[in-house]
C-alpha cells in the first residue's frame, strides 16, 4: 500500500459523517437505518440546527480508495476454492463465506496461503483428529469387554477351576466322617427304641404261651388217676376189651 492511499483512507475516516433517521432514539419502533425526511414540518428536512445532516455532494470518500478496506485492498468473497482463481494478490484480497465448513475453509485457507492472497477472515481450525484421539482407548476397551463376553468358553473354564480347588482336606473329612457316624447311631438309637417297645409287648404273650403249656400237663397228671381207678373190664374170653 502506498503511502497515497494510506492518505486518502485517513481522509476518509476523518470526513465520513454519519447519518441517522429522523426520530432515531426517540421512538424505540424506529430503526437506525437513513430514511430521506419528507414530512411537510420536518425539521431535518429544512436543514435546523442540532436535527441532523443530510446526504450531501462532499460527504463521500475518495474515489479511488472508496470501497477499499482499511486494509488497503479490496475485498473478493470466496466459496470455494476455483473462486481463488485468477485474482490480483497486489490489490485483491478474500473473505470466505460464513457458509462454508471447516473442512473446505482450511482447504481454501491452505491454496490461499500458498499463493500469496491475504486472507481477511482468517481462522484458526483445530484438527478432528486431534479430539478424538483421547477417545480411541475409551472405544478399546469397551471392545475388549465385548470381547469378554462373547467368550463365554473361558468363563466355565474359570467356573471350574475353582472347584478343584475347594477340594476337601483331611480334617475336614474326618469331621464329616464323625458326624455321619453321629447322625446314625442317632438314627439305630430311634430305630432301636420302637423295636424294644414291640418286644416288651409281645413279651407277655409267649409268657401267656408258657402258662397254658404248662397248665396242659397239669390236665393230664389230673386226669391220668382217674383213667387208672376206672376198672377194665374183662370179657368172658378173658381178653381185656381196652387192649
């Protein structure tokens, strides 16, 4: 930039006016954007004192710095990246549109840069990789749980292995040798108790038994005197009739 142009853009800035609606900041309906006063009694319009300027021959910049950026170059929009062809890199310089992403801004920054065109929205786009890198051993590792659970072979591998080793010692086994021997002489103690009670009652009975056996003979040691006394009687062949 010469230093011309650097004159004529202080210029500029020195005499620019600005110029306001009539009513601006009175009326919150009203904008600030210039409307041309038209009303019969209007005070801007007759050129009062403190009521405003009016666009007039003299207010504008220079012509040949108007529409230039502070800069000292005139600014081309850019959408893409054929748009960056066949620009002036002394006078012309690009804005890329808000519109477009990141992907294609760094690919429009990268050709702009390696060329030489002055970039007046320039940014600064961080890397996608960059984030999710910290996110990778996240993923990892909820792979390898998925990986743990479909391998459900494994897992009964490790059910018994513990098995194995909660083998019974030898102390343990004797105590439970000991109390099996317990429970059963419990067991025969029980068993034992009703089969004396059946026999204290089927005692009396063979006694019962004894007694008329005995009581038998007795009948016959009665009766036997008594078959004696009865005389036999002789036939008159002499033969005894009872032999």
């Amino acid at each position: 930039m010469t230093t011309e142009t650097k004159r004529l853009i202080r210029v500029r800035t020195e005499k620019g006016a600005v110029f306001k609606r009539h009513g601006f900041g009175t009326k919150p309906q009203l904008s600030d954007s210039w409307r041309k006063p038209r009303g019969q009694h209007n005070k801007q319009r007759e050129q009062k004192k403190a009521k405003g300027n009016l666009p007039k021959p003299g207010f504008g910049s220079p012509v040949a710095v108007r529409g230039m950026h502070p800069s000292g170059f005139f600014e081309v929009l850019v959408f893409t990246e054929k748009d960056l062809e066949n620009l002036d890199v002394k006078t012309q310089a690009i804005r890329i549109s808000a519109g477009v992403g990141a992907r294609k801004r760094k690919a429009i920054q990268e050709k702009a840069a390696a060329s030489g065109i002055k970039i007046l929205n320039a940014r600064v786009i961080k890397e996608r990789v960059a984030e999710e890198t910290p996110a990778e051993p996240a993923k990892d590792t909820a792979k390898a749980k998925k990986g743990t659970k479909e391998a459900p072979a494994k897992k009964s591998v490790s059910k018994v292995a513990p098995a194995k080793k909660k083998e019974p010692t030898k102390a343990a086994a004797s105590t439970k040798s000991k109390s099996a021997a317990k429970e059963t002489e419990k067991k025969g103690e029980k068993t034992a108790k009703p089969k004396a009670k059946e026999a204290a009652k089927t005692a009396p009975a063979k006694k019962s038994s004894a007694k008329t056996a005995e009581k038998k003979p007795a009948s016959a040691a009665k009766k036997s005197p008594a078959e004696k006394s009865t005389p036999k009687k002789k036939s008159s062949s002499g033969v005894k009739k009872n032999e």
